[in-house]
C-alpha cells in the first residue's frame, strides 16, 4: 500500500480543513442572500455543531461519517430553499467536487454520487411533495455525468498511485544490500508480480535488447536468453515504438503473443503475453501504458548504471592483473636468480677447497688440487656469465616504469574533494561521525584546486591511519587548513611514550631530512614509504614531537595548482 | 657407480658435482645429465642408477616435470624413491611434495651449498 509521507498528510489536512470552512463560508452567503426556513440562530448552532464535529474527528479516519455529516449540514442549509436557482443547487454538488481531494486509498467514487441524488431527492421531496416527476431522472443523468467526469480523474489518478507503489517497491530493493551481480531479474519480478496483482496483466517474461550498430544485444532479462531472432519485426522498430504479436524467436522458439517496446531509441523490451486471448493483452497495455513506459525508463537506467559499474569492474581487474603480472615476475625472478648463483657460490667454495689443497703436504693431495684447478678456471667463466644474466635481471626488476605499483595518475582536483575522500577514510577507520575533524579557511578556499593521484593519496593515508591506530593511545586527531595551499595535520598521542621516545626521536630527524631519502628508503626505518610516495606525488611530508603533550604530528603540504 | 642428474641448466651445476665426484667420490661415479623426461627413456631405466637428483623445472621440451617423474618412480617401485632427492631453485617445492604425499623425499635448495648436497649423495650411495 502507498505511504503517505508526513507532507502528504498535510496536505491532505489542509484542504479538508479548507473545504469545509468553505462549505460554511458558502452556506453563509447562501443565508445572507435568501429568505431561509429558520431563525438565524439555528443556523449558527447547526454550523457551531458541524464546525465541532469536524474538528473531533479530524485526526481519527472517520472518512464516512464526515461525508455523511457533510451532506446534512448541506441539506439543512438547502432546507426548503429554491432548487430551481443555480447558486443553491450548486451548493450540493460541493463533497461531488471535492472528491479528487479526499484520500486515495479510501475514496468510493460511487458513495457520493448516491450520497448526492439521495440527498437531493429528500430536498425535492420536501419542496414539491412530488415523487414521481421526469425533473429526478434528468437530475440523475446530470450528475451522473458528472460523476463519470470525476471517474476518469479517479483512474488516471489511481494508476498514478499504482506507478508510484511500484517504484517504492523497485526502490526499497535498490536500497536494500542485496550483493547481486545484477538487480535487474528481481525487478522483473516485482514489476510483473504487480501487474498481475494490481492490474490483472499477466505478463510472462520481460526481455530486454541494446540497440547496436544495426543489431541487437541481450542485457539482463527475466529468463536466460542465448539466441534471438527479431525477423521482420527489426524493420517495424524503425517506424514505430510499439508493436503487438509479432512473429519473433526467442531460443529458438516461436512466440507470437508479445508487446515490444522501443525506448529511449536504443532499448527493446519484449513482453511475453498470455497466449489464450490475444487482444486483451493489447487492451491491459493501452489502459496501463503510461505506467509501462515509465517503468520501462526506469529500468533502462538501472541497465545503464550496471553497465557503468560493469566497465569499472573490468578497468579494475585489468589493472589487478598488471599487478599479478608483476608479482609473478618477481617470484619467477628469485627461481632464476638462485639458479644462476650456484657457480658463483661453488666457485668460492672451490677455491678455498683448492687452496687448501694445494698447500698441503701430502702429493696425492697436490695432485688433486691440479684436477680441481680445471675444474675452478671453467666454474670463474661461468661465475663471471651467470653475474652479468643477474645484473641485467636486477635492471629489469628495479626499473620503475615497469611497475604497476607506481604508476601515477593526476588529475586536477578540488581541495574539497581531497577532504571528502580523507575524512571518509578516517571516520570508517575509527568509526567516527567525524564532528572532531578541525577545518580552517573551509569556505573561503575548498574549491581551490591541486594536482594529485587521488587513489594513490588514499592509499597514503590508509597507511598513515593504520600507523595512527597501532601507535596512539586513544587521543588522534585531524586538521584541515585551506590556506595557500592545504595542509594535514595527524596528530596522535604516542603510547608508551617513555619506552619509545629515543627510537622516535631518531626517525623523525631521518624522516625530516630530505638529504637522506634514499639512504632511509633503504633501510625502511618505518615510515620511510610514506615519505617516499608522498615524495612521487609532489607532497612535503615532515614530522614533529610534541615532547610536553607526548604527541606524534604529521603534516601534509599539498600544493595548490591552477 | 652411475648417477642421473635430471637438470634443464646442466652448466649451472656441472662443474659442482665434478669436483665433488672429484674430492669425494674419487671420480668413481659416472654422472649422467638428462635434461628431458624423455631422455630418461623407460622408466624401468632408473634400476640401473644408485643416485637420481631431480630439478623440479625441466626444459621447455620435456613431456613431464620433475613431479611428474617422481610420481611415476613412485608408481613403478616405491623402493626406488629412496635413492631420489630434489635440487630446485623454488621455494615451493617442498610443500608441493608435501602435498602429494613424497615428505620423505629431501629437498635442497639452489644455489649449490656444496657440503650439504655432498653429505646427501654420501648417505643415500653408502647404503
């Protein structure tokens, strides 16, 4: 059932309060214009009464009564009054009017048509005292016109809200974490469970089609499709949108009971009908066809939204699978690498066997030695052959355009997407509302821009948290400043302060000194990588101790550019 | 006293097993290089070596890698997998033996630790 929302309800409490200080308004000037039956004072309880009745009732859901109430305080209103006077009669088709406004889910749109005629039968009664005149059978036509006016309005206004309930229902699914590879069949099964409940259409399968260069592609549909052919039917498309029981395969088998459906010019839908009545299928759609190509839009841009995230998919494993390459070179060259150090090992060990050998007394010995020589002189040729395959292996390895690892994309960003990105980072890592994030000169500089590889910073900062989580003791924080240029602060307080506070101290003065970077590369005194990617993306990174509070700072400069 | 060495890089390790046929073994064993599984030729053939060291890799041509050999010694006469062990340059061969159930089967790894492969072959060719 559709929810009303909050807005909704008060909405709807404001035109019924509306009307019905209209009907009083209204009965007000009648009483004002015309001589009535009673005192003014009868008058003014009977709408004292109405006017209470109404606001008693208001909140509950006394939908009928009200109406009925409605219509006696117009009847006594119209107490012997003129009906032959527009204005008068006018008066009793107001709640015949009003009726788009009341709620959808309760409204009758018969009730008040006979709510009216009984009403004003009793009214002409009363004043002609003459059941059996023609003048209640034009009367009835009249309003009965009228009713079938508002009829239309109730349908058309009816499968609004059916529109709507279906998309809630598509909605909450998308909202829902349902991890599919697509969500596309569960939305083929919502829409034809209510079609089928809602408006009696039994549609059996929904497949769908991309328009491309002159062919068609399957996407996501309701049953397994692996082979189609649209026969004649691909001609009809280029002329119409909309085509009934043509002649097409599906699977190789023939169906003719179908509504196919061009939309947007670059999808098809196909709907598979009930077999046993052709044309009702063709009526269900044209009455329920503003529905359908709605839905139909809607889906045709969750399709192209799962295509996106599909191109992203195969992007990302396509550069998972550079990286797997590369490790995979890595480990082929450590099998290579201990293949060819073997002469190179045996040829040292060779030459002291040798030595010792040769210098001692026994001849055999001596003998010996001058055997194993031979064998020493050839084992140097292939030491010496085996250490130039190492040195132009280790050139391979270490030469950094080749790994993936390191590629860089920039691009120019906003300092204010740097901040999302960061401050997402840090409130999932400790599960923050991120409130205690300090920022400075925010709104006067966020959307002054830099040039940065926005993963790899994400990738920074994922290490640096991770060293902020390991190493403080629970006081961190994060800080802002979009001056110039914009600069992070980390600061946490260090645990174990008087255990660690020499090691620190030591790498903070090897990680600050940008003469050393390649010496501290090398011997990884911890945070060294930081420093070194940090160092390819153009980002002054230096640390300081705060020794009287015992905290650890990072700071981060990222330069602005234009 | 015939041995087989199954090895793709025969001139990797050549001159090693020269000089330990030469210091330890008083050029007494005749060392055969094979660098194919086909070069083994029938399997029966292993009868006639006391010593089989198997490099797991073997060359691009050869019909089966060292695994695959060792299964089929195993296959023929488990009694012949004790004169057999491995000399690789990967690490994981050891556990991949582990796995297929040939613990027992001793594994040194590349590059030649010359002492440690010597005291291998005098264990296994002294029983």
């Amino acid at each position: 059932m559709i929810s009303l929302t909050n807005t909704e309800l008060i909405i709807k409490l404001l035109t019924s309060v509306l009307f019905r200080l209209l009907i009083i308004c209204y009965a007000i000037f009648l009483l004002t214009i015309q001589t009535s039956t009673f005192s003014p004072y009868v008058y003014f309880f009977i709408s004292l009464i109405y006017l209470m009745f109404y606001l008693v009732t208001l909140k509950k859901s006394f939908n009928f009564l009200r109406t009925i109430v409605d219509f006696i305080y117009i009847g006594l209103i119209l107490y012997e009054k003129d009906l032959s006077i527009f204005y008068n009669i006018i008066f009793i088709v107001f709640p015949l009017l009003n009726s788009p406004n009341h709620t959808r889910t309760k409204r009758n749109p018969w009730q008040l048509y006979f709510l009216t005629i009984f009403i004003l039968f009793i009214l002409l009664y009363i004043n002609t005292e003459n059941i059996f005149s023609i003048e209640y059978v034009y009367i009835t036509i009249s309003l009965f016109v009228i009713n079938l006016i508002n009829l239309f309005e109730y349908k058309r206004s009816n499968l609004r809200n059916k529109l709507l309930n279906i998309y809630d229902e598509i909605d909450d699914f998308l909202a829902s974490n349902h991890y599919k590879s697509s969500q596309l069949p569960h939305i083929y099964e919502i829409i034809q469970k209510k079609f089928y409940e809602e408006m009696n259409f039994n549609i059996k399968q929904i497949i769908s089609f991309k328009i491309k260069n002159n062919g068609l592609t399957i996407k996501n549909s309701s049953i397994f499709v692996h082979h189609w052919n649209f026969g004649n039917a691909i001609q009809a498309l280029e002329e119409s949108s909309v085509l009934f029981n043509e002649k097409i395969q599906i699977n190789s088998l023939e169906n003719s009971n179908n509504i196919i459906l061009k939309i947007q010019k670059k999808y098809i839908f196909v709907l598979f009908t009930d077999e046993t009545n052709r044309l009702t299928p063709i009526i269900k759609f044209l009455t329920t066809f503003e529905i359908m190509i709605k839905l139909l839009e809607k889906l045709v841009s969750i399709i192209e939204f799962e295509d996106r995230l599909y191109k992203r998919k195969t992007l990302t494993l396509k550069q998972l699978n550079k990286h797997m390459n590369y490790v995979s070179v890595i480990m082929k060259s450590t099998h290579f690498l201990s293949n060819e150090f073997s002469p190179i090992a045996s040829y040292f060990d060779l030459k002291d066997k040798y030595f010792d050998l040769k210098n001692s007394s026994d001849i055999q010995q001596i003998e010996v030695a001058s055997q194993l020589l031979l064998i020493l002189e050839d084992e140097e040729k292939k030491a010496k052959e085996s250490l130039n395959n190492i040195h132009t292996k280790i050139l391979q390895i270490l030469n950094k355009n080749e790994n993936p690892f390191k590629t860089k994309e920039l691009e120019i960003v906003k300092f204010s997407v740097i901040f999302m990105v960061i401050q997402r980072l840090w409130t999932t890592k400790f599960s923050t509302t991120g409130e205690e994030i300090e920022t400075q000169n925010f709104d006067s500089n966020s959307d002054k821009k830099c040039k940065v590889d926005i993963q790899a910073l994400e990738f920074i900062f994922v290490d640096v948290f991770e060293n902020v989580r390991k190493y403080s003791e629970h006081e961190k924080h994060l800080k802002f400043d979009f001056g110039t240029d914009l600069v992070i602060v980390v600061s946490n307080k260090i645990k174990e302060y008087k255990k660690n506070k020499i090691e620190l101290d030591k790498t903070v003065t090897n990680f600050n000194n940008n003469d050393r970077i390649e010496i501290n590369k090398r011997n990884n005194f911890g945070l060294s990588h930081i420093k070194d990617h940090t160092q390819d993306l153009d980002i002054d990174t230096s640390i300081q101790l705060d020794h009287d509070n015992k905290l650890f700072i990072m700071k981060f400069v990222i330069k602005t550019k234009d | 006293m015939e041995i087989l060495i199954l090895e793709n890089q025969r001139k990797l390790i050549e001159n090693a097993f020269k000089a330990i046929n030469l210091l330890y073994f008083n050029n007494q064993l005749k060392i055969n290089y094979a660098q194919t599984s086909q070069e083994l030729g029938a399997i029966e053939n292993i009868e006639k070596y006391k010593l089989i060291i198997i490099d797991i890799d073997l060359s691009i041509n050869s019909k089966k890698d060292g695994i695959a050999i060792i299964k089929d010694i195993s296959q023929y006469n488990e009694e012949e997998l004790k004169k057999v062990f491995v000399l690789t340059g990967s690490t994981k061969v050891k556990d991949n033996l582990k796995i297929l159930g040939f613990q027992n089967i001793p594994v040194l790894t590349k590059p030649i630790n010359m002492e440690e492969v010597k005291n291998l072959m005098l264990k296994i060719l002294n029983k």
